[in-house]
C-alpha cells in the first residue's frame, strides 16, 4: 500500500517538500525530455524508476546542437532555475509580486547575475541557459520596454510561466483564490492566454494543497472552481480519466488521449502542428492537466506520482516538477536519496530557497492581516459590519 501524504505537515514542511519536490522531479523527467514512453521504454530498457544519464550518452553535448544541455546524471533544469529566481524575487521585495516586480527584480537577475547552471557545468548567466520561450522576458521588457503586465502577448504560448510558479501557491498558502490572482498578475510579463491561465491554476493548486486536511479530490476541486475555458475542461477530462487508474502504467496512454483535444502541440512532441502555442480559448497546456492526473492517479504519493509523470514523456521535467510540487505542499516529500543525489550532481543547495520563503511567506502573511484589519476598521467606519475578531 502507498504512503499517504503527511496531512498534519507545517507550512516549513509543505515549503520544503514543494520546492525540493519540483526540483527533484525536473531533474528526473529532464534526461526523457520529448520522447514518448514507447520510446522511453525503449531506450532504457523499461521504466525510468530514478535519476538515469543523458539520453544521448557522452555526446549530448552535440547531439542536439540548438539545446546542447547536460539533462540528466541529477542535473535540474531551466524549470528549478526560474523558480528559485522567482524566490529570489520574494526574497528582495517580501510581499506580494505583480508583473513589475517581475520587470524590476527577475529579469536584472536573469540577465547580471551569473549562477551556477547544472546543464552546462559552468557558471553563467541564467539568461544564457533559459530557452526561448524564457527568453523573451529580457526581449520584450528589457529591450522591448513593454509594459510589463501586457510583455507576454505574443510570446509562444506554453508552460514556460506555470513551470515556476510554485512560489506563488507557497506564499498563498490555503488561499488559492489569492494565489490565483496574484499568480495570473505575475504570469502577465512571460504568457498570455492559456499559458498565463495555466500559471494562475497552479499555484491555486499548490496553494490548496497546503490546506490542513487537503486531499488530491480538493486540489482538483479548487482547480476546476477557479479554472477558464480549455484549460478547466482539459482538467477536467484528464482527471475523469485518471480516477478510472490506481497506477501510472496502465493510465499513460489513456491520459494522453484525454488531453489531445486540447493540445495543440500534436502528436510529435518535437514538431509542433502548425497551429501550436496560439492563444485560444478552446485549448490548454499539456502538462498541468497530465501533472493534476498524476497526481489524482498517485494518491498524492510523491514517487508514484513524479515517476508517472517522468515516464509519460513529451515535456515530462516540466509534468515532473508540477506533480512534484504538488505531492509535496500535501505532505508527501521527495525521497531523501533522491533529493541529496540531484542536490550534489547540480551543485545546488535545494533547501535553502525553501528556507528563504518559509521567512518570507511568514511576513507576508502579518502584512496581509494588517492590511485586512485597517480594512475592516475603515469599512465599519463607514457603517459595513464590524468584525467580531
């Protein structure tokens, strides 16, 4: 019988367990990056249970020539590199973030700040490892001078925002519906449409998922109560498909005929339909319903969950750092090997950003009760209902 998740967990834990969660699931998905689990099954000789190396051997380095990235061996990728910025970005500011703390603090650290970056084994700038897609935060609000809360119009259409945006959920925790807001504030500089739709359902879920008593069933509840257009009834159908399983092997191909209706990418994952990555209201990203399924799927157990993902393919690092988020704000952390193996191989401290926003989310949340309370003041002055507390 599966372990279920810590219910009882503290808000350090549930931190904790998020952000090393994602960070050990996008170092596990990243070596199977756009493959489907045929292909997967394949190459590895069954199922990918842990960290494995990088798909192409010693020569990844020129295999793919426009992405000559080092994924695999425990190295995370661009997914845990823009969600520690974004925790960087709390860190600096200590309240809530909009699109113009995202012009103002994380585009001058992607662009000045040279870091480590597993996936090139050198330091550099994260501007240099982010993709494209990632890219144009510094081309459209650095370059571009666009208004920040509107920079995401025209960018591709993608997972790009709602890969990092776990802290939001965090610092939100058990308020989903503020997570929400502020989610789809920040995700205005990067995405639009159902990309930004996406980032703003998230970290509704992470947020729910922090909730005394939370269950995956509530999760998705939230999720489908706060959620627009595609990206709800992709949700939706991808969670009625998943509650028919009770293991990750029997659900891959069915869960990929759920979301096909609302994938524009198309069946070959590394040549995107024609009409791929357009905004639409009809249509939805990919990973977050699959991530929500996995996470149905698992009962919220960590492992279960994470390597449903990993071997689902397609963008599986960014499937694997959501359901990792996911299954550890609900109290089910990653495996301790796991986490101190990829944290060593990346040469990153993965729990001191979770330390960092443990702080801040506290001062946040004393800021957010003061502000309520000259509220309810100025609201009674004005002869609304006093609060009782």
């Amino acid at each position: 019988m599966k372990p279920k998740p810590h219910q009882n967990a503290l808000l350090d834990e549930r931190i904790t367990g998020a952000l090393v969660g994602a960070a050990v699931g996008d170092a596990l998905g990243g070596p199977v990056e756009g493959y489907s689990p045929e292909q997967i099954l394949e190459r590895h000789g069954g199922r990918v249970h842990g960290i494995v190396g990088p798909w192409h051997g010693d020569a990844w380095r020129t295999a793919r020539p426009l992405a000559p990235y080092h994924k695999g061996d425990g190295h995370v990728t661009d997914d845990t590199l823009m969600t520690h910025a974004l925790v960087r970005v709390y860190a600096r500011v200590r309240d809530h973030l909009d699109a113009y703390a995202v012009a103002d603090h994380l585009v001058p650290d992607l662009m000045t700040e040279p870091r480590w970056i597993p996936e090139l084994e050198t330091e550099a700038l994260p501007l240099q490892r982010i993709f494209l897609a990632e890219k144009w935060l510094v081309t459209r609000i650095h370059y571009g001078h666009a208004d920040p809360r509107e920079a995401g119009t025209g960018n591709i259409v993608n997972c790009g925002a709602a890969m990092y945006m776990a802290p939001v959920g965090l610092v939100n925790a058990a308020n989903p519906r503020a997570a929400y807001a502020e989610a789809l504030d920040v995700a205005g500089a990067h995405q639009s449409s159902y990309g930004r739709e996406a980032a703003g359902v998230l970290a509704a879920a992470v947020a729910a998922a922090c909730a005394p008593g939370a269950t995956p069933d509530s999760v998705i509840s939230t999720c489908l109560s706060l959620a627009k257009d595609g990206t709800r009834t992709a949700i939706e159908r991808v969670c009625e498909e998943a509650s028919r399983h009770t293991d990750f092997e029997s659900a891959l191909a069915p869960l990929r005929a759920a979301v096909t209706p609302y994938d524009t990418v198309g069946p070959d994952y590394r040549s995107p339909s024609l009409g791929a990555r357009r905004p639409s209201r009809l249509h939805a990203i990919e990973e977050l319903p699959i991530a929500l399924g996995m996470l149905l799927i698992s009962r919220g157990d960590y492992r279960h969950a994470v390597l449903g993902a990993v071997n689902y393919g397609r963008d599986c690092d960014s499937i694997a750092t959501m359901a990792g988020a996911l299954a550890g704000a609900l109290g089910s952390p990653p495996p301790e090997d796991w986490a101190k193996a990829i944290a060593e191989a990346s040469r990153l401290d993965l729990w001191e950003p979770a330390a960092t926003l443990s702080e801040v989310t506290r001062e946040i949340f004393t800021r957010d009760v003061t502000r309520r309370r000259t509220h309810e003041r100025a609201f009674a002055s004005l002869g609304g209902p006093e609060c009782s507390d």
